[in-house]
C-alpha cells in the first residue's frame, strides 16, 4: 500500500512540475515547407517557376518574390498582405486578373495561410531535404500516460532500439498499435530473403525455432551479414541504379564485357566496404592514384565501370558527338538520382519548376564529367585491358625496361598499354580526298586519299603509335607537318594485315594540323583502316641491346585480343573539353561557358578539393551534404519495409512525397556516417533487429481502415519478392540452385524466339552444367531483349537508372511460374523431394508446402492441392504420353510424379510463396 502510495505521489508531482513549466502557448506560426511551398507548388509554380516567367513574376527563388513583375507591382510585400500583389490577384473578381489563370482558385483556407505567411514576414525556407542533416533527439518513452515511466507499459517492453521509438511516438500520434512479433519461422524467412535474397534452409529454421537464447535472432542476423550470398543480393538492387547490361543499347544492342562491375560490386557489398569510400571509387576510380602518381588500382578503374553501363549508338549515320553528350547528361541526370534523390534531369532545359535549382548549374554539374575520354565509339574505348599468360609476361617485361632506362615513363607506358590513353581517335580525322567512315567509328582511306588531323600538340614527342588494318599490299602512309605537301615527318609501310605500327617522327613543339596521304597503287580499291593515333615519347633504351625486341613487344601488346571493359578515363590538357550552356537544353545551341561547380541550393564543395569529378565525389559523400546519406539509407529501408520513408526514392525535392518518419531518417543519416561511418552492414543490421521490422505482417480491421499502406508502421513488412528472389527461391527450394560466384555472365534457360538480333547474328545459348542453375544476378542482360520471367515481375531493362520497381499483379505473373522452363524443371525436382519425404499424396503435398513456407498447410488449402493432384493423376493414366512432356529432366519418369510436379508447380505459384510475409 505504501509503496503504491509512493508511486502516486511521484506522478503527480511529476505531472504539476510539468505543467507548472510547460512554456505558454503562442498560437501557431505558418510553416513555409509544410503549409505555403504545397500551395505554390500546386498552383503557381507551372507559370511563375523555372519552366514559366508569366509577367516576369516567379515564386521559385526567395529574390524574385519581392521583385516588381511587368506589371511594376511586388507580388509579396512583406509583412503587408493587402498590399501584395499576389493576393489581390488570388482574391479578383476580374476573370482577366484572377489568378490562377485558367486554374483551380485557392480555396478559403489557401488564401488564409498565404495571407497570415506573408503578414508574418514571408519567411523562406529552404526545403527539409536540402537542409544540413543534424541529429535529432531520440523519443523518450517517459511519458505523462505512464508515469514518464514509472509504470510499466506494452512499449517500454516492445522496443528493441531507437528505431522503435520514433516508431513509437509516430503511431500514438496516428492512433495506432504496434504488433506483437511474427513467428520464428515467419522471421528467419523474411530476414534471409531481405539480407540474401534466399530463403533459409530447413535446418537453419529448425535450429533457430530451438534456440530459446536471448540473441538467437541476432545470432542468425549476423551470420546472415557474412553470407557470400549477401553481396548477391544487395547487387541486384544496385544493377538497377546503374543500369548494367552486357549490351550497348539503342538499336544493334551488341554485346559488352561488363561483368568485371558486376564481380566489383558483390565483393565490395561483401567486404562492407564504407559506403563512402564505394561511391568515390565508382565516380572517380580512375583518379585515384597512389601517392607517387601511379597508375590506378585495377579495382578502382573497375569501379568506374558504373559510369560507362551508358550506352552507346552502333547505328550507322548517326553522330558521334550527340551520342556522347547523350552519355554525359545520363551521368549527371543518374548520380543525381542515385545519390541526391532530386530530378535534376529538369534543370537540362531550364530552371528546375519546383526548387531552387537555375538552370546553368546543371552544366557545371555537367563539367565534372565532360572530360572522360569515351566518344561513343563502335569498340567502345577506353577499355581497361586485362592481360593473362604470355600477355601479361610481355607487359612485365616491358615494365622492367623502361624502369632500368628511364623510369619517368614507366606510369605513362603503363597508362597505354592498359587502357590506350591518350590517343586521337580516328573518328574525329577531317577527311580529304578518297575518304570516308567504316564501321561507324573508323576512318577509311584509299590510294590517292587524305585527311587532316587538326591541333596536335607535337611537344616532347618524337614517336608514333598507328593502329592501322588493311587488305592492300604495299601501301605506304606519309605524316606531314602543317599542310599536305608540307614537310614530312614519317613514312609507314603498312602490312596487309591488323597491326599496331610504331614508327620515329622528327621532333616539333607546339601545337600544329597534321596531315596524311596514302599510296596504294598495287591495291588501289582496298581500304585502309585508321583506328586511332598516338604521339608519344618513345621508348627509352634506343641502341640498348634487344631495344627492337623490346619496340615489337610493345606493339603487340597494343594489337593482340585482350579481354576488355569500358572504363572512365579523365582527358587532360589537350583533351579536356570546354563545357558550355546548352540553350533550351539542345546541345547543338551553345551559351557561355561554365567551369565545374555544384548547385548553390547545396553546401559548397570544401576548400581543398580537387576541381574534378574526385572532388564532386567526395563532396557527395561529405558531412555537409544535405542528401546522400538522406537518400541512401531511405533505399534500403525502402528494401527492407517495402516502402520508403520517403516514398519518392527518386525525388526528395518539393514535389516529392512528404517522409512519413522525417526524424528517424535524419537519426537513421547522422548514424549512418559517424557511428556506422558508411558500413552498410551496420546499417541493415540496425534495422533488422528493431521491433519495427520483426512485428506481425497481418492487420486488423481497425489498421487497415487507419493506414492501409502501412505508412506508420503498424505491423511487418508483406511484400511481392523480386523478380530475382522469385527466380532464385524456386531453385534453392528445389535444391537446384548453384551457388557458384562471379564470372562471366550465364545464359540459363529461356523460351525460344525470344531473341531478334539481325545485327551480328548473336543468339541465347542455353548453359550448361551448374551455369544453368546460377542465381538470377548472373543471367545475361540485353537491354532491347531482357531475360522475360524477370521483366515480367518488374525488373526493368535497364536503358536508364531506375530507382525502384513498381510492383504490380498480372495474370502473366503466374504464367511465368506455371509455365517456364526453369519454374517447371524446379516444380520437378522439387516434385521428386516431396515424394521421398511421404508415403501418401497427403504427406507428399503437406511436406512440399512445409518445404516452401516453413509453415504448416492449413486444412482447407490442402483439400484444393489434393483436388488438384487427383485430377492430374487421372489425366497422366489416361495420357501416358503427357507424362514425358511434364517430366522432361526425370529419369524415373511416372504418373504419380507428374502429379506430383503438376502440385509442386501449383505450389511455387502460392502468394504465400512469392510473398516476404
């Protein structure tokens, strides 16, 4: 009795403490974010912003909302609102005035917060997202409504980290109740596929169902964190933003080695490499050198590989410089997307219409990433050049020369030999006489023939490197110095064959044209091609024993077939380029010139940052950025809870959606970087481990009515598996699946005709062996022809960054599952499992449902299975021949089986199966 006494009194002192110093209260002030930047946004901004100035008038920048419009009157006069112009519009009787012109007119309440917003001042605000991200405090559970936690309640019991609490203040807030926890085989399920993307094995389920622990949840998290399959998983969501594929795009769509990303990507996910350090390497890899100057790392060069998933345009006639451009603005339009949440692909034509962004920092965005040296080009270089066996023996002798004789060179020998940089490419010849384009890229000349290669700076070089291919015998190439017949400054004789010819030039300096001209008079219709050409210091050692050895083992590396990706390779000096406005955001229509630079809306990049895309990609993932960490960790919760706490992933600006939890994300942010410093892991394993993710996935009457998409989170996670994860369960569930990693991609089985390629004739060539049985991340990806069963569960084509799959429900979903080679070959081997595992079509079918859910099959739902089982077993006894069809890859082949596959089939068809519940 006492101490209930004790309690009481506590709490009401507590109570009359807080309301004896609870500050009074003011009345509400308008909130320009929350209440004005909506109503501008719906029915001002699509004439008065960045697409639209009517009457001079705009509400986009804070400057111009106090600027006379053509009219010579100030739309907002602060702290006036009668004599604003704005509201005299707003409220006209005049048709001719009223405004929005032609527009919905702003009802009661609109008129009454713009009047009071300005009355108070006109205060401006930059929006929440654009903002430095702090972190906010923590919710505290010590409520009024629990004593401030002197009594005992279900959430101080139910939270398991902060997560929880923010969670927790946001459904009392909505009227809401949290849900008990799911079950353990519900939980082991949802976790494995959200941190895998596979389904866990039944002894894994079975031990953590036994494991009565404290941590045997988080004793399986953790091991899932240092799954290899975990990298897998996490690169499936990222093949998305970087658009990978293994073709070029447009319309031959032709093959390319881009695997290597692919392998770079799932071992840094692995690794749990700092997020940080992941985004530097994949924008500026290649100016990441060591700190002698050396040539980059090979991961590193690697890594840029998420910039050249761009594609390129193989279609005759077209130009190359458009094309190129067209690369560009997808490089700034998707690092904007991934990084920054913000369309900034607005800002290509004009200022954006919703946020403060002008529309020449697009372009300055832009000359960050104006410099690389790709052309959009036929073969695509540059290309990082892996070197294997005798290859790689004649590079390392090369190498060991070159440091014995003049180790200055050593970085810039290096450079060429890997990734052929710099060169001129031949596309860009101004060709003369007897000349034209073969191949797209290339420059072709004939007996008689000419170009001029335009400003070459000839300083310090006195060697020339000419990838050359012909079929004429004899022909000879002559270099001249400033015009056609001017002096010359060597002479080539071509071999009829594909050669890389290195030959001395006489040393000029400067800059000056250098012409070309070709006699073939033994094979005057046979062309000669030009790929490229480069100026160069040569190799040092001249009169060196085995120097001409050492010259033909140079040239070779430079000619022989060495597997190949497309990388980023930054130009310099002479290959830099000026970076201009594009007027109306028509790249043939030049403004003024723009140097690289970042939106103002942002924090400025740091003193000291290189003015290149190194330092833009350290500036993305610096403390002062307003967004990435914002963005980042939005994508992966968005992963996890099936939506985002933005919802928008690919829009945080003004008209994106409103965070439902705007705290927790901030929260979620400033630990992301300085306590989890940009690991990943830590992340995920932060939000797995919350209530919030662990509850219940079913509702109540009561929450669907309140949140029927479970903005508040009321309950678990229950969404539609990737089309990946779909794939991939099928095939582990079945014990088909090989978990053989990295490598080339695979081309597992597919319907027929699914494939047109009248360009080069390529084909889908079923793999073999345990290649057939790979999981999905490794399927080849053409992007005019993309793997059908994944596409049809809403993985894109990956033409463009895509930042998150809307998914949807067709009848063509269920099609893929009951009819696709794979499903089918997996129905079968599953099919042959159940039938080892039970005596009866009873046991078989319970333990095949048991098998994919991890749950017991209820009672009715194993009635409809066993209808179904019983009408195919007829149909098989009566049609012996259809049992072959339905059991192609079975060697003991019997109507009982096919049954039996028929169910199994039925069964990996379930909503329960293809759902994360």
């Amino acid at each position: 009795m006492t101490k209930h006494l004790g309690i009481c009194v506590g709490i009401a002192a507590v109570v009359i403490t807080y309301l004896t110093w609870s500050p009074p209260w003011f009345g509400h002030r308008v909130d320009y974010n929350a209440d004005v930047k909506p109503i501008l946004n719906k029915h001002c901004l699509s004439c008065h912003g960045g697409v639209k100035k009517a009457g001079n008038v705009s509400f986009l920048f804070e400057h111009e909302l106090t600027q006379p419009g053509k009219s010579g009157k100030i739309p907002v006069v602060r702290g006036d609102a009668d004599a604003s112009e704005l509201i005299r519009r707003i409220q006209s009787d005049d048709p001719d005035e009223r405004m929005p012109k032609h527009g919905t007119p702003l009802n009661e309440e609109e008129v009454t917060i713009l009047k009071q917003w300005i009355n108070e001042g006109a205060h401006w605000e930059t929006h929440w997202a654009y903002k430095r991200v702090d972190e906010p405090d923590v919710p505290s559970l010590r409520t009024l409504s629990n004593g401030f936690g002197l009594l005992n309640t279900p959430a101080i019991n139910w939270v398991e980290n902060e997560i929880d609490r923010f969670v927790v203040e946001k459904l009392t807030e909505k009227g809401l109740s949290f849900s008990p926890e799911a079950s353990r085989a519900t939980l082991i399920r949802r976790v494995s596929l959200d941190l895998t993307g596979l389904p866990p094995t039944e002894s894994e389920v079975r031990n953590f169902e036994l494991d009565t622990s404290n941590h045997a949840y988080e004793t399986v998290v953790d091991r899932l964190l240092q799954s290899p399959a975990y990298g897998e998983r996490w690169t499936a969501m990222w093949m998305d933003l970087a658009r990978y594929a293994d073709t070029k795009g447009y319309e031959s769509d032709g093959g390319r080695t881009m695997w290597p990303y692919r392998d770079y990507v799932i071992k840094s996910f692995n690794q749990d490499k700092p997020f940080d350090r992941f985004t530097i390497e994949q924008l500026a890899g290649d100016l990441l050198t060591n700190d002698t100057g050396g040539f980059p790392a090979e991961e590193n060069l690697i890594a840029t590989g998420f910039h050249r998933n761009t594609m390129t345009n193989n279609e005759g006639g077209t130009n190359d410089e458009e094309f190129r451009v067209a690369a560009q603005i997808d490089r700034v339009n998707t690092t904007w997307e991934v990084w920054q949440g913000t369309t900034f692909a607005c800002v290509q034509c004009h200022s954006h219409p919703y946020d403060p962004i002008p529309h020449e920092d697009y372009y300055k965005y832009m000359a960050y990433f104006n410099n690389s040296r790709d052309e959009d080009l036929w073969d695509e270089w540059p290309k990082l050049r892996f070197y294997k066996g005798e290859d790689s023996a004649r590079v390392e002798r090369i190498k060991q020369w070159i440091s014995r004789y003049e180790p200055e060179q050593l970085v810039e020998k290096t450079q060429f030999m890997r990734v052929l940089e710099p060169k001129i490419n031949a596309h860009s010849f101004i060709k003369g006489d007897a000349s034209t384009a073969l191949l797209i890229s290339y420059y072709g000349v004939k007996d008689k023939g000419n170009a001029r290669i335009p400003q070459v700076n000839l300083s310090g070089t006195a060697s020339v490197v000419l990838n050359v291919s012909t079929k004429a015998k004899n022909a000879v190439l002559t270099l001249h110095l400033d015009k056609l017949n001017g002096p010359v400054l060597t002479t080539l004789n071509l071999a009829a064959r594909d050669t890389v010819l290195i030959a001395p030039i006489v040393s000029v300096w400067g800059k000056h044209d250098v012409y070309l001209s070709l006699q073939s008079p033994a094979s005057p219709r046979e062309w000669v091609q030009i790929n490229w050409i480069s100026f160069q210091k040569p190799l040092p050692g001249a009169g060196q024993p085995n120097y001409a050895k050492v010259v033909a083992d140079y040239a070779m590396t430079l000619v022989r077939p060495a597997e190949s990706m497309p990388v980023i390779w930054e130009g310099h000096g002479d290959f830099a380029r000026k970076t201009h406005v594009f007027v109306r955001g028509n790249w043939m229509v030049k403004g003024a010139e723009v140097k690289p630079g970042v939106p103002r809306l942002l924090a400025p990049v740091p003193a000291g940052y290189p003015n290149n895309r190194l330092g833009l990609a350290k500036w993305i993932v610096s403390r002062n950025n307003a967004l990435t960490a914002r963005v980042i960790v939005n994508r992966f919760w968005e992963q996890l809870f099936g939506r985002g706490i933005v919802e928008t992933l690919e829009d945080f600006g003004s008209q994106g959606s409103e965070p439902t939890h705007q705290a927790l994300l901030d929260w979620l942010a400033v630990q992301f970087m300085e306590q989890d410093h940009w690991q990943v892991k830590k992340l995920l394993r932060r939000m797995v481990l919350s209530a919030t993710y662990r509850q219940r996935s079913e509702s109540t009457k009561e929450k669907t009515e309140k949140d029927p998409s479970n903005r508040w989170l009321s309950r678990g996670p229950r969404v539609r598996l990737s089309a990946e994860q779909v794939r991939d369960q099928a095939l582990a569930c079945s014990g088909l699946l090989s978990y053989k990693q990295y490598g080339p991609s695979v081309m597992p089985p597919q319907p027929d005709k699914i494939w047109q390629s009248p360009y080069n004739g390529e084909s889908w060539v079923t793999s073999t062996g345990e290649d057939r049985y790979r999981r999905a991340i490794y399927t080849y990806w053409k992007r005019t022809a993309p793997y059908p069963s994944m596409t049809t569960f809403d993985a894109p084509s990956r033409e463009f960054c895509q930042s998150r799959r809307i998914a949807t429900n067709t009848p063509l979903q269920a099609l893929v599952t009951l009819n696709d080679p794979v499903y089918l070959e997996a129905a079968q081997k599953l099919a042959s499992t159940m039938q080892r595992r039970g005596t009866t079509p009873a046991q078989q079918l319970r333990e095949g449902y048991r098998m994919l859910t991890f749950q017991p099959i209820e009672d009715r739902k194993l009635t409809v299975l066993l209808a179904t089982y019983t009408d195919a077993l007829s149909t098989f006894k009566a049609s012996p021949a259809e049992v072959n069809d339905i059991l192609p890859y079975a060697s003991a082949k019997s109507p009982e089986l096919a049954a039996l596959t028929v169910s199994a089939n039925v069964l990996l068809n379930l909503d329960k199966v293809v759902t994360k519940e």
